[in-house]
C-alpha cells in the first residue's frame, strides 16, 4: 500500500535526529542547563551582520511580489552571476552563472547531483567516516555505496581509494572541512586525488566524478581549504550557507557544475532535469538574494574555535583519544569501548548526548558537535571526565 522503502527510512530516523528528541525529553524533565546535548550539527553563531541587513533592505526597496514570487527554477539569474563571479575572484577557476543551480541547501544539492549523475548498475565512493545521509541520497538516487577508508589521520588514504574507485564508479563524494572528523584536505591530497581519477577515468574511458560536499568552506581554525575544481576538471561543488552564514533552517545553497566539466552544458541540463523530478525547482527567493550579498561571509568563528581548544585540551587531559579539528564543529573520539552505542549509552548516565559513529560506517568513535554555548562545554567537563574514569 506503501513505499515501503520510505516507510523503513521514516520510521527508521537518524540516529543524530533520535537523540536531538531525547536531549529535549531530558531537557523539560531536569532543565536545559543540565542537559549536555552534543549531538547536531545546528550553528551556534549568529549569522554575520550582512544578513540582517540584507533582508531589512530587500523587504524594504524591493517590491514585494518580485521579492516572493518564484524565480526560474535554477534560481534568480543575477543571483546565479554573482555567485559565479564570486567563485572565479576567491578560487581562480572558471565559472559561469548558466551552470549555477540554486538549491534548498547541501542535502538538495547532493539529492540532485546524484539525480542527475545515476545509472543503473552506478557506484559511489565515499570515505568513512562519512555524513550518514550519503547513503539515504545515493540509495534513493538508484546508486550502491561503496565506501573507502580515511587514514589513521581522517586524511585521504589513496592506497583505499585506489580499491575503491573502480570501472563501476560514477562519482566520488569528498567533504572537506569533514563532517564528522574536522578534517581539511591539502593541496597534495586533492592533486593526489585527480591524479588517481585522471587515471581511473581513463581506464573506465569515461569520467568519474569529484563531488565536493562543502557547507563548512568557511569553518577552518587556520587551514586553507583548496578548492577541489582547481585540481580536477570534472568536479561538482554542493554548497551551503547552512553552516557559514548560520542559516541551516533557511534551507539555501547552490550547486556548481564546473564549466570544464566533460559534457558541462548536458550535465547541467541533468542537473534542471533531476531539480524538476524531485520538486527542487526555485529556492527560497528572499534567501537567494541575502546569501548573494553575503558570498564568503561567516559569522565570528572565534567563537567555535574557543570551544574546540576548550574541548580538545580538556578532553586530552582526561585521556581521551581525538585528532585536533582543523575546520567544521565536530569533534570525533575514540571511544574507550569498541562499542561506541555502548558508550553513548553509558554517557546519558551523565547527561551527555554524544553520536556514536556506526552511521558514519566506523565503528569504536564518537562524534561531538560542539557548535553549542561555551557554558555547555565548561559545565560538562566534569561528566566527561567521570565518563571515562569508569573505564580506567
Ligand atoms: N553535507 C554535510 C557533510 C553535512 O554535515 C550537512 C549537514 O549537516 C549537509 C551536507 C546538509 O547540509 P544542509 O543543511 O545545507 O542541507
């Protein structure tokens, strides 16, 4: 009677999702301020002054039904140049407005490309620990996952990829700064990185695609994050404003298909085909338009790198196991039991709501996201250094 496909992932809900709901169970019955929930990926900032400024004067200057009324489905054209010229000032790549498609955030972006990428029999290689929502995206788009391995590092391990990436392989998705590990790959990986699909295209005597995932761009404590089109020529950028500019509710992002792309203007075309099918056709209108003027913005990173040094030391000190973060908001710990859902049990014992890695296809890690108030951060050290004590 039903899709039963759907009706698993509905009532399945993501293991992040199960405990945000259970933080905010715990939350009415001893206090928010005793809850230490770590568990999403919601920006903590405020989002930088443009945006409000920007909405005050569109609502202000433009009339009203041109500023909520549909845009074609790509997105407003002007908004599109703009954010094609953005990207050939900061990255020095080509790029135009007529292969920009404006998207309800990274998920559409990645739901669309795999859309419009996907043929029967099609595989794509992601590299654990991975979003969990990869899979949904690739599953649903008709795809198989196949997975490789990170370094011990979360860098990319080329040896894994090599056996990976094979004749079979549409795509590969990277997402640096890196959800869950903070990773942010350097300009000899992404070069390591074309050589290989250079030479995997070749042998398939067909391209296999880059797909760089990229809400967290802006979020790096230091790290230059190379931009992956520079170094591969058929490469697909699945942006958000989500996390740079806060604005995850929002729902805007776009998607860049690079104009060296094999076949660019077909590919782009898959892409408005795929857009239509899924009922993707013109983000949020207001938005386009903010995030336009706000291109490369972020809010007071400050902040999220004050939480990683608190968090990072102080978790080093107790004896936790953890790479230090170089961008994103995510931390990701050894846990101290091979069975990290074992250990994210035991956490709630202390009001701690941390992920364990299972979704992410690693097993023995937690994930903790610390795009929270400092004050949540400083009042839970003392329960994760109970926590591990127990296992000493
Ligand atoms: N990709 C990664 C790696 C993410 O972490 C997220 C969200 O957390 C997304 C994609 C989806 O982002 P958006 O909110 O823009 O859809």
């Amino acid at each position: 009677m039903l899709n039963e496909k759907m009706l698993r992932l509905g009532r399945e809900r993501s293991a992040i999702r199960e405990l945000f709901e259970y933080g905010n169970g715990r939350a009415q019955e001893i206090g928010r301020e005793n809850v230490f929930d770590f568990s999403l990926g919601n920006p903590s900032i405020p989002a930088p002054a443009c945006v409000e400024q920007e909405i005050k004067r569109l609502l202000r200057d433009m009339p009203a039904q041109e500023l909520h009324g549909y845009t074609s489905a790509a997105g407003d054209a002007q908004v599109r140049r703009a954010v094609a010229s953005y990207i050939e000032g900061a990255f020095g790549v080509p790029m135009d407005g007529e292969h920009v498609y404006m998207t309800c955030g990274a998920a559409a972006s990645l739901t669309i490309v795999l859309t419009a990428l996907c043929e029967e029999g099609d595989e794509f290689v992601v590299i654990a620990p991975y979003f969990p929502e990869y899979r949904v995206f690739i599953e649903n788009a008709g795809g198989m996952v196949k997975a490789a391995r990170a370094d011990k590092r979360f860098h990319l391990d080329m040896g894994s990829l090599d056996e990976a990436v094979t004749e079979k392989t549409k795509a590969v998705i990277i997402n640096s700064p890196n959800n869950p590990a903070g990773t942010v790959y350097g300009e000899n990986e992404l070069k390591e990185l074309a050589v290989l699909l250079k030479k995997k295209s070749a042998q398939k005597g067909a391209p296999i695609f880059l797909i760089a995932d990229e809400p967290y761009r802006e979020l790096t404590y230091g790290a230059a994050v190379p931009y992956p089109a520079a170094y591969y020529r058929d490469t697909i950028v699945c942006y958000s404003f989500s996390k740079s500019l806060s604005l995850a509710g929002e729902r805007i992002g776009y998607l860049a298909v690079s104009p060296q792309c094999t076949g660019a203007d077909d590919l782009f075309a898959a892409v408005c085909g795929a857009g239509r099918s899924l009922g993707f056709v013109c983000a949020p209108a207001l938005f386009q338009r903010v995030c336009a003027s706000c291109l490369g913005k972020s809010g007071d990173l400050s902040r999220y790198r004050e939480n990683r040094d608190l968090l990072y030391n102080a978790l080093r000190s107790f004896g936790y196991e953890c790479v230090e973060p170089e961008g994103a908001f995510y931390l990701f710990v050894k846990s101290p039991l091979s069975d990290a859902k074992a250990f994210c049990e035991r956490a709630k014992k202390y009001e701690l709501l941390l992920v364990p890695s299972d979704s992410f296809g690693v097993e023995g890690y937690v994930r903790i996201s610390y795009c929270v108030k400092r004050e949540t951060i400083e009042r839970s050290l003392p329960a994760f250094e109970k926590l591990i004590k127990e296992f000493e």
